[in-house]
C-alpha cells in the first residue's frame, strides 16, 4: 500500500508505504521537512489501523510530545497518538505538525470520534518499536522509519 | 521474497549441527556474544530463520550481561525485534540483567484451554447459537471496552493481587487458580510502578479478547496419547481456547521501561547490539520497578483471561442450559508465552537463581518441578499450542530433559512464516471466511481484513514446530485439537 501524495513546493511526495515484517508491520514516511516526515508516518500508522480516507476531518486534536532526542521524538509522538485513538477513541484521518525542534513535536490530527462500524478498522497496534527505527534526510527529503508491534 | 530495509546476514555458515534438532551458533560467530546461541530446528526452519534475520536476533541476545548458557530459540523461530519471536534467555540475578525486550510488548500474552464434557456429536447442533452468543457476550477489537466497570482501586487491586482477586468478585472459580501459573498472582507487583498512561490504556480491558493474533476457538480432541486421561482430555471432546494477554496495560509497561532503560544504559556500561535489547541489571531500581510493574501486567493478563472464561461459562450456561460445572468447564491450565521469570536451574552443575525471559516461548516444566500443581505431578505440566485458524492446535507436557536443554521451555504456536502485507495481499478475508466454512470451521471476526493477516499460509506447519519440540525432547504431545469455530478480534 502507498500513502497518499502531497504536493508542497517542488511537485508531489509519496507520503509513506508499508514496509514487510515477518510478524510485524512498519511504515517508512517521507517528507521535504522533519515536520512532514512526522506528519506522514502518523498517518502511515493511522492506515494500519483503519481506512483513513473513511474519517471525517470534523475536528482538530492537539498533540505533543517531548523526548531526549529526535528518534525517541518520533517514538513518543506516535506512542501520543496511539494513546488518544486508545484510550480518547479518537479516529484520524491525517496530521499536521508545526514545529520538530531537538526535544519537542507540535502538531495536531484531524478527524472524529471512533466508530467501527463507519471507520473499516482493520485492528490494533501495540507500541511503535525502536526496532529498524530510523529519521534521516538525504537531498532534501526525510524519512521516518518505524515498525509496529501488532 | 526480497523485502525492504532486511537483509539475510547468510548466519547459516557459521552454525553447527549439534544433532538432528539442535543446531548451535558458537560464541565466536559475533563480536561480544558471552555464551553460544542454540535453535531448536530442522534444516528448513532453520533457512527460514536465517532469512528472516532470527538467527542474528538470537547471536545478538547472547550478548545480555550476565547470560548463562546459551541463548536459545524454540522451533516456532521468526523474527522480532531485540529477541527472536521464540526466544529463551536465562541470566543471573545477581550480576546480571532484565530486558523488557525478552518478555515483549504483550506481557504475558498466553493460552488456557478450558474442558467440557461434551462432546461433538453432543454439542455440533448447538455450535452456531454458541458462537453467535459468544461473539456478543466476549468484547474485541478495537474501541471496545471490557464488560466489568471497574474503580481505579478495584484495577490496582487486581493488578497487585491477580486472578484470586477477580475470584473473590464471584468472577472465576477457586479451583481455577491452581491451573494457572503462579496460581494466578505473580509475586512481586506494585501498581506505584506502573504509569498513568499505561492505567489509563488498560483500566477498562479486563475481559477484552483484542485484535491480531488474539482469538477465541472451540476446538474438539481428535487423537490422545498417554496421559490425556490424566489431564481430563478424550476424544471427540469439545475444548475451548482463549489467546489474549494484559493488552494496553502491557504494551505501555514495555514501552515505558524501554524507554528508561534506555536512558539507564550508560549508567551500567552496557553496549548492545540493537535497542530493542536495552536492559538493567535485575538488582537495580530500573530492574526491580521494571519487574514490579511487569508482574502487574502479567496478574492482569491472567485477570483478562479469567475474565474471558466467565463470559465463556455463561455463554454456554445459557445454551447447553445447564450449570458449567455440570458441563465439567474445568481450566485445564493457563500459560504466559511472554514473561520473565525467576527460576531455579542447574547449570553446570549447579544450582542457580536466574531470571528466565522466554518470549513468545512457553514453560514446559516435568512434574517434578514445585511450581507445577500436585495434580500434574505425575504428567508433566501442560503445555497448549495454538495452531493458526485453520490446522490442529495440541496439548503436549513438559520434560525432565526439557529442564536440562532449555530452562524448562519449548515453542509457543506455529510461528508466522508470511507477513501481514504478503498475507493480506494473497488472501481475502471473505474468501478466507468461506473457505474455513467449507473445511468445517465457523468464523466470527470483528474486522475480515484482520482476518486475512491471520490467514494459515501464514504460518509454519505447526505439526512440524510440535514434531521438532517431541523430537528435540523438550515436551510430549498428549492430545491434538482441530477447531469447529473461531472468533477473532
């Protein structure tokens, strides 16, 4: 499965695509910034979840995170989500983040209340692992790399 | 199949064929490994493994401080991350570490097996009211939430004190409890250690099957070996399976003290070759919070599943109208695949306390053992194997030689063979849901994408993986089990 495009100053982007794993599932997001790099791979991991193009972008949930450095940034900001479609039951449809510093993500989801009738869950995550985990730039685009304990 | 970001590391050369199912990968294969590395296989899992990377998974955690042994691997092999999927590692409680990496993120994630004394031919009229009854009475899947409205205290408590607690609660019967491990309260829990977000993830989960791999089966005997007669098992007999584990409790735990004990690694010293196995001796704050809070999850886990049962009972109360047990609804036993445990083994020689991590491994004790209950002191402890939805799961117990060869352990399931893309890709969860009807098999699924990800192809023969454990001689089958009716989160 390949994520949707985004255009953004110098033509479209694939946002991310689903990387194989014997008992697992991983996402490799991409981006022209570290912002959108975050942004796409919270979506990629939303796509395991449940079909993003069946959620409503009815509301806006602000979502932070902070941690010691930018990998462990990227694990938290996912952890962060999970925890709201857990325990909140939020569905989201896509992300938008702000601001990437050293130690601190800005950004926020759109979409609407879980419903699992509506929404084609296709089923849980646990946790995003450290496991292959990876954020780097190369020629101007970053990738966000992140396997998924399901 | 090539596939992204792997690579085989061609591990193969370096391994040694010790007899027709042990192969060993020796100390020296790998910079830093402090003990070999054992695999339990025949030749084809072993490739697979290889492939798949497990084989370095199991080269890289012979590198834990304080190892003893070997860094062993069951038959159902497969790549995780840190430890293999089917990975045993023992290491000394003094001098050495815990890792939230060997025990995994479904802490305690395990298998019961309870009995009836129906049979088929008594029960197969009935099968689809069960199911149906059963698949609105067992909340799973994503969103759903467990069916006991529990205060904060009531969690804390069952956390701390396990399924005696959910007992007392009219929830599971007392004789339950002496077939689980632990009798159901693993020691050591202390709910200060636990996090508020991990609470908040699992407060309202007791009695929720999940998703994934998690599933609920009716199953009936189809062959028996001495001494099933001992364990309450003939043929034609209809069983259920319950697969679940502590659910967004445990997941956060591990994801909590992965991330503290990787903040603690330079504190000890400790090099390792990947993340995923970052650790703290087992006598350090991190260690014992992480053991504390572990031990929390792992009483959950067993609440969950106590749960599970209950519902189960009433479910089949209601349609058999008669008591469950008058039914003879007895728990055969409950085991954790994913745990760290404090043990006693004899290496060398001699007698050693260890914390022994078996994730996605099961403990296979002889009877001899004191942690086994006096009624299996004559047969071994059981051991429940799920197949994948569409082929045999087994009942098998444990060995003395077990004991000597894997700190009391073997395989946990078949083991995946095929990612969750490769299997979506292959199989349609409609298509699937019919083919299982044809073969006899009735399927409820809260999602049938998640189904497919769960299809059979995807998984090892698990005849193979329980032939390989017969034969390496770390349990014995004693019964196999084809299912009727699934139910998957």
């Amino acid at each position: 499965m390949v994520g949707g495009k985004r255009g953004r100053g110098g033509g479209e982007l694939k946002r991310f695509e689903v990387i194989e794993h014997t008992a697992d599932v991983g996402i490799r997001a991409y981006g022209r910034s570290r912002e959108e790099a975050f942004a796409s791979c919270a979506l990629g991991m939303m796509s395991l979840i449940l079909d993003v193009g069946s959620v409503e972008p009815r509301e806006r949930k602000d979502i932070r995170a902070r941690a010691s450095g930018p990998e462990e940034l990227l694990v938290r900001w996912l952890s962060e989500i999970l925890f709201l479609v857990e325990v909140e039951g939020w569905a989201f449809g896509d992300f938008e983040v702000r601001e990437v510093t050293g130690d601190r993500v800005e950004g926020w989801g759109l979409g609407e209340p879980l419903d699992p009738a509506r929404h084609k869950v296709s089923g849980e995550i646990k946790a995003p692992t450290y496991h292959m985990l990876q954020l780097s730039e190369e020629n101007g685009t970053w990738v966000a790399q992140v396997i998924f304990d399901v | 199949m090539r596939r992204k970001g792997v690579r085989s590391v061609g591990f193969l050369d370096k391994v040694r064929q010790v007899d027709e199912y042990m192969w060993e990968i020796p100390a020296e294969a790998q910079e830093g490994m402090r003990v070999p590395g054992i695999v339990f296989a025949d030749r084809e899992i072993l490739e697979k493994a290889d492939g798949d990377n497990a084989l370095q998974q199991v080269a890289n955690v012979a590198c834990l401080p304080g190892i003893v042994k070997a860094s062993l691997a069951m038959p159902d092999i497969h790549w995780g991350y840190g430890f293999p999927i089917g990975g045993v590692a023992a290491t000394l409680v003094e001098g050495g570490v815990v890792s939230p990496g060997g025990v995994g993120y479904d802490i305690s994630c395990g298998v019961r097996l309870v009995l009836t004394s129906l049979t088929w031919e008594e029960a197969k009229e009935k099968l689809p009211e069960l199911l149906d009854l059963l698949n609105t009475s067992v909340p799973k899947g994503l969103g759903t939430k467990g069916r006991l409205h529990l205060e904060r205290g009531e969690v804390e408590r069952l956390m701390s004190k396990g399924a005696p607690e959910l007992v007392a609660r009219g929830i599971g019967w007392e004789e339950d409890l002496e077939a689980m491990e632990e009798q159901g309260c693993y020691p050591g829990a202390d709910p200060s250690k636990v996090s508020e977000r991990a609470f908040a993830r699992g407060k309202d989960q007791v009695g929720t099957l999940g998703s994934g791999n998690h599933f609920l089966e009716i199953q009936v005997v189809e062959e028996t070996r001495p001494p099933a007669d001992k364990l309450g098992l003939f043929e034609g007999q209809l069983v259920v399976m319950v697969h679940s584990g502590s659910r967004g409790l445990g997941h956060q735990i591990c994801t909590d003290y992965i991330e503290v004990m990787g903040a603690s690694l330079k504190k000890y010293g400790y090099s390792l070759p990947d993340r995923q196995l970052v650790c703290a001796p087992v006598e350090s704050r991190e260690g014992r919070d992480y053991l504390a809070a572990m031990a929390c999850a792992a009483n959950f886990a067993m609440c969950n599943r106590e749960a599970i049962t209950h519902w189960i009972r009433e479910c089949f109360e209601k349609v058999f109208r008669a008591g469950a047990r008058n039914l003879g609804m007895h728990v055969l036993y409950d085991i954790s695949h994913n745990l760290a445990k404090m043990e006693e083994h004899v290496v060398d020689g001699k007698r050693l306390t260890l914390m022994v991590h078996r994730k996605g491994a099961t403990r296979a004790f002889p009877g001899s053992r004191p942690e086994v209950p006096a009624k299996y002191a004559d047969t071994g402890q059981p051991v429940i194997i799920p197949g994948d939805m569409g082929s045999h799961s087994y009942v098998l117990v444990g060995t003395r030689e077990a004991l000597e060869k894997s700190f009391g352990s073997t395989c946990h399931g078949a083991g995946r063979t095929m990612s969750r893309k490769a299997a979506k890709k292959q199989v349609r969860g409609e298509e699937l849901k019919r083919r299982l009807e044809r073969m006899g098999i009735m399927v409820r699924a809260a999602q049938l994408s998640g189904l497919a990800e769960e299809a059979p192809e995807a998984y090892k023969d698990v005849r193979a993986v329980v032939e390989i454990c017969e034969g390496a001689g770390i349990s014995r089958r004693v019964a196999r089990m084809r299912p009727v009716a699934v139910m998957k989160g």
